[in-house]
C-alpha cells in the first residue's frame, strides 16, 4: 500500500523575540523557538533579510550578486523599545516586533513603505525536506507594481499572480507564465514612495500581487531560505538603478552589436548566407550581423559544421566580413550521445554531464536525438565549456554565441526540462535541480561568454541567452523566444522589453516580425519602428512560414523598414551613450512612464509608450490599420519628431500615425547625437557628428559618450563623456561643454541642427568667436552661443 505524500497545512510562524547579537556584517534577532533573523545593512538604502527557522543558515552564496558590488556598509543605529526592535540608516528604518518577528519598513522620515500582513512564515515539505518558505505583506493604498523580468503581460503587475520557473513556451500569449527568464524582482510604488523587494532564492518562486487575497502581497520558494532585499528608492528608478548594480550591468558592447541584425532558422547553406548579406548591402539595408542557426551544424552536433552546407566556414565569415558583416552562430546545451563525437567523449571522460540522483546520467531529447547536458554549475565544466569555444571564435573567426534551449528544455517530456532529481554542483554547494533549475542557463551563458571573449583577442563580443536568472545580464543579451506574428505579440514585444529593462537586463530584444508564423507588410513596418527603440534590434522567424527579410513584404515596406534602420543607424551614438549610462550607473536603456514620472497617476497603468535614453519617447503603433494613435506625454514639452511641432506633456493627445509614422517625441533642451546613415558600424570614418539641438525656455543637460567601439581599453579610462548643459535666456542660448575621460576621438567636428528656437539664428560664437551658421565646429569646444545679445 502506497501512502500519499501530504503536505502539512499547518503555516508555521515566528514566536517571541528573546535576544539580539550585533556583528560585523549583520544584526542577529533570535526567537524562542531557535528562528533566526539576520538583519544586514548592506548601503543606506539596501537592507537584506535573511530568516533560519532551525538555528543554521545555509551557506551563503548567490549567482545573482555581482562581485563588483561592494557593500557600503553604512552607518545605521538600533534601537530596542519595549515592543519593537528598530534599525536604521540613513535612508530607511526596519521596525521588527518583538511579539512576532513581523517587520514594517518605512522611509527616513517614519512614513510606512512596506508593512507585513503574515510575515515570514513556512511550511514544512515532507517530500523534499526544508520548508516552502513564504512571505506576505499588506497591499498598501494605491500600490502599483512592477518588475519580474519577461512576464508577457500589463506593465502594472496588480491583481496578478506569477511563477518563476524557466520554460521553454513556443508560441506564448498575454499572460502566459512562465516563460524563460526567471528575475525575482519587483518594484513596488505607494502613497509613501517607491521600494523593490529582490528575492534571491532560486527555487521555483511565487509573486502574488492581490490576486489570491486582494489586499495581501506575498512571495513564497519551494526551498531554500527567505532571503530578500529590501531596496528603497524614494523613486522607483532609484530603486532600479540600485538593484541593477546589486546583481551588475552589462559590459559595453562592441558597438557594431547595437546595429541592425538579421536571422533565420536557418540560413544555409553557405551561398545563401552570403546572397542575403550581398542583398542588405544592394538594397542599402543598414545590417552588422547575420546568424547561423542549428543548421550549420553537423547533425546538430555542437562546435561541428555541416560540410556539405557549410564547406568552408572560414572563407565565408571572412567574405562576410569584407562586406562589413559580423557572423553570429548558435550553441545549445545538448551534447548528441555519440561516441564518435569528441566532445561528448570529453565530457564523459571527466564527468562532466550532469546526473541524477541514483548515479545515471540525465539524458533527454532536443534536436541532435538522445543528448547528455553539461553541469554548467561546476566551475571545471564552464572552464571547459569556454575553451570550446577557440577553433569558432579564433579559427573561423565567428563574432558573438547565442545561446538557446537553455532552460534548460527537453522534448517529449510532459515537464519540459529536467527531473528534479538531477544533481548539480552549484559551484561546490552540491545541490538538485529544483535549486538549480533558474540558474542553469545563465551559467550556461556565463561559461560561453567567458570562452568567447577569451578567444577574440581583445575585442568585445555579443552573447545573446533565452533563459537566465537575475544576474544574467552580467553575461549576456536577451530576447524574448518564440513569440508570434501578431499585433498581439507587438505588444507584448514592448511590455516584455520595458520589463527586463528595469529588472536589470537592459539590452533585451524581440524577434522582430514574430518568429511563429508570417507578419503582414503592415506588421512588419510596426513592430520595425519599434525594434529600432530596442538595445537588441533583430529580425528573427522559424522560417517555416516564408520569407522574413526586409524585402520580403513589398515595396513600401522595404522603402519604410529602411527608413527606420537607418534612423537607428543615426541614432547609434544616443544609444551607445544610453547604453554606457547603464553600465556606468544602472539606468535603464528603456524606461516605462512610471519610472520617469511616479508622482503623475496616469503614468501608473499605462505600458505601451516608453522613454528611449534620456530624452527619446516612444510610442510603438499596436493597433492595426492606425491611422491616428492616443498617446500620452508625460509632463514637460516635447517635439514631434517628425514635424518638430511642440506639445505640452501631463496630457493625452491624438496623433496621425500613417504607415510611415510611428510618434517619436523628443523632449525640450536635449540635444540629441547623431551619425551619418552607414551600411554599417565602422563602414565611415565618421569625423564630424550632427547635434539636434531641441529649443527649450530653460536649462537641460545632455550626453555623448564615445570610445573606440570595439577594445576594453575604455576600463581604463580611454573614453570621453561629453556632457551638454543648454541653457536659454530670452532669444540668448549657450551650450556648455564639459569632458570627462580621456580618448582621443576620431570626432572632430560637430555641426548644429538648430530645432523650434523662437526667433532665426543669426549669430553663432564658438568659445568666443563667431562662426558661420553652417560652420563645422570643433567637438572640443567649452561654450557656444547661439543668438547671443553682444
Ligand atoms: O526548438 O534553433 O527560440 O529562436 O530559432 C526550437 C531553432 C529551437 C528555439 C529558439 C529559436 C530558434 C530555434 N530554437
């Protein structure tokens, strides 16, 4: 007779506070019944929580944090009432009551951010051991929420539950959950101010945002601890910007991998990659990369090429090449189970695949038939796992890896991935697959970056991943999977990219046109004009469904779709600039309304426009046959980018959307860079850069960063930040420049494009000598005045 396993439905929680230990790194709480609460100040505004119910903390050790991130900390004081135990720096104060160990964040000033409704409090998991360990707190007044990485749904998360768990889901829609990422960050913003909560646990974990109770918010793990960051803001992009920091930024790309991208599964053989490329450069298409899917391979053998299909891979990247193309190819995590295949024999020989509890090794089906997996927690396997990496990127002289199937995904089984019994090493704290299933594609990504980087001498690379944990974006880009040629999915695009953004993966993409199935011209031409706003601008599609290429839907579409990639291609020294702004301080590339402008309700549930960069707003088309579109600016003015015509922002408005249109509004004062159009990044020797210089009745600081696009030698401080501070007074305006970095820049020139100034311009003084209107005028230059009174 077989007994079924029952959970307990008894909730445990913490009893009475007895005693208190302060340490170097943290302050211990302890209760009567052995729990403990282990309280660390990491900066002023990051207070992390760690609870133990049976007196032992588990080791603590996190793939998400960045090493780079080092903690502050910062002064802070305790105080102990009769009822309450109080810690606080400068920022936030944590109040726990001593009766049952339930905490109450609130801002410096004593205003309540964050209170608990159960607080921690567990369950026991028979099956497994530990506990499902659970947190739940009030849903305060007017709390929106943000955050949790891909989640194909409304930008505000209320009322909506989700589960992390990395799934491979072809052919999602609106709300299906999960997906492939799984990033236990959410933002939440109320009438006290705005805080994330960062729940590094990498179990399958839970979010519920008042739709279980409605006015509850709870997060809870199938193991591990509860272990979580509280990060204040006061705003919400204070917030993000300090979480991204915590689990790190991307490294600068090379700038070619901001250019446009086009792929297909697959392309081949060999003549046909080269017929495309050839085509892009005939019809004038500005393109940087073009991919290789699984079909280059030999019999889907990883590190292989198809002979027949691909004779001479090395040739052929080096034609690519001459005409300005970087060749991008995909690695999957399943090694085909075949004797003869060296790589599969290595892996063997020194163990490194991953097995199951019992000793046997995991082995599922993906696309090369029966594969054994790399256990890519192990630090030897990774270092393997990089060195494979040599002959493609040394030899062949392939530029980036994309990384697929990471979940990692399994066919034919109704789980879709691995049992929950394969054991990992999870970098020596040997574990099973439901600790290790979240993070087992960003350590994948992190093995292939590692190796690729290793072996293109000095260069920069890109690395693009499908699944990943927060963290991820240390290693790699991301796109959102296997999404669909629908208006729908238009949408979805946007939502999904705001999201990663402010979850700290910034450089996030969609398959442009939809990877499932064929888009319309007029589908085509949208979601274009939108992927052009997105830090990774590729086209994508299975292929099954016809042709995907920018010709491929007419001539108008061809002519629009060309129009918008060379925007992009102008456009490339803001979106570098934007980009090193993430690096450099955790901004988000994209950022929703809200984050720009919390104290403004109507920002709270709007998702479809976004701000690009500092001063770029946009207002993706996702409606069909939109001839005009409801688009809100948030306050301020704005320009129409395309007419230049003035509006006033906190303000909905209709606006005419042609096929040719999607509405781009540039705020007042910036100062935008652009580039001449090239077929490509590094086609020119750029010299002289275009300011679009937007009017505006007050003071606005703009930035341009450049380095050499390509080399790490900007670590070392071979960059410039240019900073921009326009400032108008009456008809009189002045741009004052100040430079930081030193690299010696190819720019020389900058020429004004003067845009919505009051009056014709009649004078221009460079550093206080006049120049013609027209003149070129030295990118080092301190102070222009533009119409000055004297
Ligand atoms: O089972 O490599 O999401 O972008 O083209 C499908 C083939 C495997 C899924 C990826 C998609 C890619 C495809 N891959």
């Amino acid at each position: 007779m077989t007994k079924k396993v029952v959970f307990t439905e008894k909730e445990n929680y913490p009893k009475q506070f007895v005693s208190h230990l302060v340490k170097d790194k943290f302050i211990e709480l302890e209760s009567s019944e052995e729990l403990r609460l282990r309280i660390y100040p990491i900066t002023d505004h990051i207070i992390r929580l760690r609870y133990s119910i049976e007196g032992y903390f588990m080791s603590d050790f996190s793939y998400a944090l960045d090493e780079n991130f080092k903690p502050e900390m910062p002064e802070y004081s305790i105080e102990e009432t009769t009822d309450e135990f109080v810690i606080k720096t400068n920022a936030v104060q944590c109040v726990v009551s001593k009766e049952n160990f339930k905490i109450t964040f609130k801002s410096a000033n004593g205003k309540i951010l964050s209170e608990e409704e159960k607080g921690f409090h567990w369950e026991k998991n028979e099956t497994y051991g530990g506990h499902i360990v659970q947190n739940s707190k009030v849903l305060q007044e007017n709390e929106s929420f943000y955050g949790l990485g891909d989640k194909p749904t409304d930008l505000n998360l209320k009322k909506k539950k989700f589960v992390n768990w990395g799934t491979d889901e072809y052919g999602y829609h609106k709300d299906t959950d999960p997906l492939y990422k799984s990033i236990p960050i959410y933002y939440a913003l109320n009438n006290n101010g705005a805080y994330g909560i960062f729940f590094d646990n990498t179990f399958k974990s839970h979010f519920d945002f008042g739709s279980e109770r409605a006015n509850v918010t709870s997060f809870w793990a199938q193991g591990g601890e509860m272990n979580y960051y509280f990060i204040t803001g006061p705003n919400l992009m204070d917030a993000c910007k300090r979480y991204t920091k915590l689990t790190g930024v991307a490294e600068m790309p090379p700038m070619w991998a901001l250019g446009y991208q086009q792929c297909k599964w697959s392309y081949y053989p060999e003549d046909q990659v080269l017929d495309i490329a050839n085509k892009m450069r005939e019809l004038k298409i500005p393109c940087d990369a073009i991919y290789l899917d699984i079909d280059y391979m030999d019999g889907f053998r990883c590190f292989t090429w198809d002979k027949e299909k691909f004779p001479d891979p090395k040739g052929m990247v080096a034609n690519l090449k001459s005409i300005g193309f970087q060749t991008m190819v995909i690695i999957d995590p399943g090694i085909k189970k075949d004797k003869n295949y060296s790589i599969f024999k290595e892996g063997l020989e020194n163990d490194y695949f991953c097995k199951r509890i019992d000793g046997h090794y995991v082995e599922g089906k993906v696309w090369p038939g029966d594969c054994y997996f790399p256990d890519f927690t192990k630090p030897e396997v990774r270092e393997w796992w990089a060195g494979l990496y040599k002959e493609i990127i040394e030899e062949v002289g392939i530029a980036g890896v994309w990384n697929d199937m990471n979940e990692p995904a399994l066919f034919e089984v109704e789980s879709k991935t691995f049992p929950l019994d394969v054991l990992h090493d999870y970098d020596g704290h040997q574990t099973g697959h439901r600790k290790a299933h979240n993070i087992y594609g960003m350590q994948m990504a992190r093995a292939t970056a590692e190796g690729v980087k290793k072996f293109r001498n000095g260069q920069r690379t890109l690395i693009i991943t499908r699944s990943g944990y927060s963290g991820m974006q240390r290693y790699s880009s991301v796109w959102t999977g296997d999404n669909i040629a629908t208006f729908e999915h238009l949408w979805i695009a946007d939502v999904q990219a705001q999201r990663l953004a402010i979850s700290g993966v910034s450089f996030c993409g969609s398959d442009i046109g939809g990877f499932i199935s064929q888009p319309t011209p007029e589908l085509m031409i949208r979601w274009i004009q939108l992927g052009i706003f997105h830090p990774f601008c590729r086209v994508h599609s299975s292929g099954d469904h016809g042709d995907q290429e920018p010709w491929s839907f007419g001539e108008e579409c061809l002519n629009i779709f060309r129009k918008y990639v060379e925007l992009r291609y102008q456009l490339l020294p803001y979106i570098y600039t934007s980009f090193y702004q993430y690096y450099n301080e955790g901004t988000p590339m994209i950022r929703p309304l809200v984050f720009i402008d919390q104290e403004d309700k109507q920002t709270h549930n709007r998702d479809n426009e976004f701000l690009c960069g500092d001063h770029i707003l946009i207002c993706p088309i996702i409606k069909e046959k939109a001839t005009t579109s409801k688009v809100y600016l948030p306050k301020g003015e704005w320009y129409h980018y395309w007419t230049n015509k003035s509006y006033s922002g906190a303000k909905e408005y209709d606006i005419d959307t042609p096929i040719d249109q999607m509405p781009i509004f540039i705020k007042v004062g910036a100062i935008i860079p652009k580039y001449p159009v090239q077929q490509y990044v590094g086609e020119q020797n750029i010299d002289t850069i275009t300011l679009d210089v937007y009017y505006k009745d007050g003071r606005e600081v703009s930035y341009l960063y450049e380095d050499d696009k390509n080399s790490f030698s900007y670590e070392k401080g071979e960059f410039i930040y240019a900073k921009f501070d326009f400032r108008s007074n009456q008809n009189e305006v002045s741009i004052l420049q100040t430079r930081t970095g030193n690299y010696n820049s190819n720019i020389k020139n900058v020429k004004l494009n003067c845009i919505g100034f009051p009056s014709e311009i009649t004078t221009i003084k460079v550093d206080g000598v006049d120049v013609d209107k027209e003149a070129l005028i030295s990118s080092t230059f301190t102070e222009i005045i533009i119409n000055g009174l004297s």
